[in-house]
C-alpha cells in the first residue's frame, strides 16, 4: 500500500508539469534518477545477508525509484494513448482505453496472486 501511495501523492504534479515542462523534458529528468535508484537497489542486493541495515536499503531504494517513476514515466504512457489517435477514431480509442484498463486488472491479479502461486510450486515433488 505504500508505494501505490506514492505513486499516487507523486503523479499529481506531474499533471501540471506534463503541459508547462514538457513529457520529454520530465522523461530526461526523471530517467537519470531511476537508473540511479535501480543502481542502488542492485547494490543493496548484492550485501551480504547480515550486513546491518540492507533491509532499510532495500525499502528506500524502492521507495525513492516509485518517488521517481511517478512523475516521469507514471502517467506518460495514458497522454501519449489519448493524444496519439485522431479525432475521427476517437471511438476506438475508448477501446484502447478499456483494455489498457483490462491489462492493469490482470497485472493487478497477478501480483495479488503470485504470493500463493509460487508457494504451491515450491512444494511441488519435481
């Protein structure tokens, strides 16, 4: 729940930010330090299991990566959809909206459910 908070409260500026700086200007910006938060993710990773305060690194990793996404590469992919079809297919593109909707849910069940699934196949005899 923390990060979908995140993504949520961190999205917001970018509605405002996409028109007056521009979606490339916010992709530039924001995809050096997405890297950087991946990077430090990786590193936090590679510790050994007892090193103090891996945990925490791990968790402030992710948390500053979604702090990042949020605005830059969150809500891009939905104004490219809506601002890259004509006006005159504008009816199809309520389908493209619908299963962009569609493919969120079966990502959403996925990660509800792959906590479950994985644990029956680690049981599994072969």
């Amino acid at each position: 729940m923390g990060v979908g908070i995140i993504n949520f409260v961190f999205a917001i500026p970018a509605f405002y930010l996409i028109d007056t700086f521009g979606r490339r200007n916010l992709l530039l910006v924001t995809f050096p330090f997405l890297a950087l938060f991946q990077l430090l993710n990786a590193v936090a990773f590679e510790l050994g299991q007892k090193t103090p305060g891996r945990s925490h690194l791990i968790i402030a990793g992710l948390y500053l990566f979604a702090i990042a996404y949020s605005p830059g590469e969150g809500p891009v992919p939905f104004v490219c959809i809506s601002r890259s079809t004509r006006l005159c297919s504008k009816d199809t593109d309520s389908l493209t909206c619908c299963r962009s909707t569609l493919q969120r849910a079966c990502h959403c069940t996925y990660a509800i459910s792959v906590r479950s699934i994985s644990s029956h196949l680690s049981n599994h005899p072969y």
